[in-house]
C-alpha cells in the first residue's frame, strides 16, 4: 500500500459508517437493543430531534451538575483566555443524564466546531484519520461511548491526543515506514457509561474527567418547567413536582414523559398540564411515584409474592417473570437497586423493605377503593 492510496481509503471510510460524523445517528442494529419502554433512560430514533431542540446550549441553562459546572466553566474560560486548546475532557454517566449536551456546550462556550461521532462508529484506522485530519485548531471531537472502540483505534488515539500527531503504518512487510503526520491541536471528549471498561492508558490521557450524577429532585423539577416553557405549554408547579419525581432523576425520561403528558393534556384536557391531568396521564402510561413501570413492578411483586422476597437466583427470576436475564440484569436491576428496592446478594435477588412497603401501599390504596 502507498501512501497515495492510503490517502484515498482515508477519505472514503466515514460515509460508510453507521453513524453520520457531525450527527450521531444511532444504527438499526443499535436501537433494536433497546426496548419501547417510557423509562429508558437511552435515546429512541424518534427522539433525536426532540433531543436537539431541548437541549441547553450555555452552562448557564444547564440545570444541576454543580460539582461539574464550575471547574468546567474554568477550564473554558482559562483556554479561551491562553486562546489554545482545552484539555482532552472525559464524561461518564448514566444515559440521558447530559454527556452529549454538556459537550456541545462546551464547544459554543469555545466558539468552535465540533464533530460527532461514536466508539463503534469508528471501525477502521481510516475512519478515526479522516475525521482528525480535518479538525481546526482547537476544535472538538466528540466519542460518545469511546469504551466501545476498538484497539487498533485506540492506540491511534494515543498519539493523537498526546503529540497531536497521526502516527500510521504505510506499505507491509519489510516496505513498512511509519508515517507521522501532524495535526491541529484540538480537544477530545470522551462520552462513556462504564467507565471501568475503558483502559487505563485511554483513561489517563484526559485533562479533566467528570462523573456526571443523577439529578436532585429541584433540578429535574426546573428541567420539567424550562422544557414546558420550551415546548409553549402551561404547567401547574404540582404537576412539574409530579412528572420530575416519576423521571428517574434522568433528564431524558423527564422529556419524554413531559411530551406524553402534554398530549394527554391537548386531548382529554383544555391543553394545560394540571395536577389533575399530570396524573391521569402517568396512570394511564402506568407509572408511578417512585418511576417504576409495569415490568419494574412485575419483577419486584415475582421476588415478593413466588419467592417470599428471596433471595432467587437470576435464571429462575428470569423464567419466572419471562424476562430475559441479561435484560434484567442491565435495564431494570440498576434503577431498581439505586433506589433500594432490589438487593444483589450472594445467593440471588432479594426486594427490600422499601419494596415491600411499596407494594403494600398500593394494595391498601387499592383496597380502599373497592
Ligand atoms: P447523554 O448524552 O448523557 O445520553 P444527553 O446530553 O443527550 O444525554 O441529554 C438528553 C436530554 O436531556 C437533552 O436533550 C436535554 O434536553 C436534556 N438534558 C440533559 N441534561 C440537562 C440539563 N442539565 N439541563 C437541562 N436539560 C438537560
């Protein structure tokens, strides 16, 4: 291979990637992983454009993440200031909790561009250079799941952050020669939701690293009323209280629940999100105070109710609720042993007093309406 040719395979290489390099678009094969369930915390293909539109674009309008939004409004202003690049920045967190806003914050807070793309986007050595080679100076490059790259990617990488340098193997065999081909110094941000699988060496290249938290319940509530505010719908303070406290503490599922309620508000009520409305809503969607839906619930009222509260081994649960054991272990367990209502113990899955308490709250309200 020359290097000439090398040249034209770099060029060709992102068009044919599953996600568009300025915007991320996630692939069939990605969405069909996730489930059409009201509180995942993921981005549906439908929501993209809502995403955007109600995204923040200043650190001021950014709600919460205090811990995170001082040192990062230094770090801007003290690059802006030297008038060079920021330091690399590495995002973790949760999904819809703000990485890939937070990013192109910072980006208009820097006054320059940026350029989307995603760690399994990024299949070949070609698709990384192209998109490097035509970064300006101090523009931004932004991985979301960067743990989800590859290696041969990711030792590419190293260079690139470290010397702003492209370090690529030309020819083969004894012909190969090195070529090292400089770049513009820009800043990369890492996005990623499992920090621990990310590499120490990729890890340590970053400036800054920042956890993003799941939200205080007066947060989500100002999210709940910016977004109202955002999509030109009145809304009671009850109601903001009530959608803010069933979202998860994930901004993402605050939007989507504030989209169904206010449909629900257009149609069976003069348009007003009321408390009234907010809550016929929610049960009629089927959630409730704690965020949980119906699969959350039947999988704690399993443990309760055919297993004495447990504990019961992962298998079983997943044959008992016909579930699949992966999808419980990775989309309901998390949100259900964060809130105290799941246990993970040696011997299996144990519901907790407060899920007990949960469930005997409801069935004294239900009993109380017959
Ligand atoms: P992530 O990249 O972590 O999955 P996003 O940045 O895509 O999450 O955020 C999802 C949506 O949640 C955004 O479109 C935005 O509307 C909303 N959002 C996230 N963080 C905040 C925040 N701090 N303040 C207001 N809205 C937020």
């Amino acid at each position: 291979m020359n290097s000439l040719f090398l040249f034209s395979t770099i060029i060709d290489f992102p068009t044919n990637s599953p996600y568009n390099t300025n915007t991320m678009i996630l692939s069939s094969q990605d969405t069909e992983s996730i489930p059409d369930r009201l509180v995942t915390p993921e981005i549906e293909e439908t929501e993209i454009d809502m995403d955007i539109n109600l995204r923040p674009q200043t650190l001021f309008d950014f709600v919460g993440q205090e811990k995170i939004k001082e040192p990062l409004s230094i770090s801007i202003e003290a690059a802006k200031g030297r008038n060079e690049a920021m330091e690399h920045v590495l995002l973790y967190g949760n999904p819809g909790l703000g990485k890939t806003t937070l990013a192109s914050i910072i980006a208009s807070e820097m006054g320059v561009k940026i350029k989307t793309t995603a760690g399994p986007a990024l299949e070949r050595v070609g698709d990384l250079a192209a998109i490097l080679t035509n970064l300006g100076r101090g523009d931004i490059l932004f991985i979301d799941e960067i743990h989800r790259m590859n290696k041969t990617i990711e030792e590419v990488l190293y260079s690139a952050m470290e010397d702003y340098a492209l370090d690529l193997i030309v020819g083969k065999g004894p012909a190969a020669r090195t070529l090292r081909m400089p770049l513009e110094r820009f800043t990369l941000i890492g996005a990623t939701t499992k920090m621990n699988l990310l590499s120490g060496p990729l890890r340590d290249r970053f400036g800054h690293v920042y956890h993003l938290e799941f939200y205080e319940p007066e947060d989500m509530e100002k999210i709940v009323h910016r977004n109202a505010r955002l999509l030109e719908v009145t809304i009671e303070d009850e109601a903001a209280n009530l959608i803010a406290g069933r979202a998860r503490r994930t901004p993402r599922i605050a939007n989507r629940l504030l989209k169904r309620v206010r449909d629900y508000a257009e149609v069976k009520h003069d348009g007003t999100i009321s408390i009234e409305a907010a809550t016929k809503a929610l049960t009629m969607l089927l959630i409730d105070e704690h965020g949980l839906d119906e699969v959350d619930r039947k999988i704690l009222k399993t443990i309760i109710n055919a297993f004495k509260g447990g504990p019961v081994g992962l298998n079983t649960l997943a044959a008992a609720t016909a579930e699949e054991m992966e999808t419980i272990e990775t989309i309901y367990e998390p949100y259900l042993i964060q809130i105290g209502m799941l246990e993970r113990t040696p011997r299996g899955r144990k519901a907790t007093a407060r899920a007990q308490e949960h469930f005997n709250t409801i069935a004294q309200a239900q009993s109380a309406l017959l």
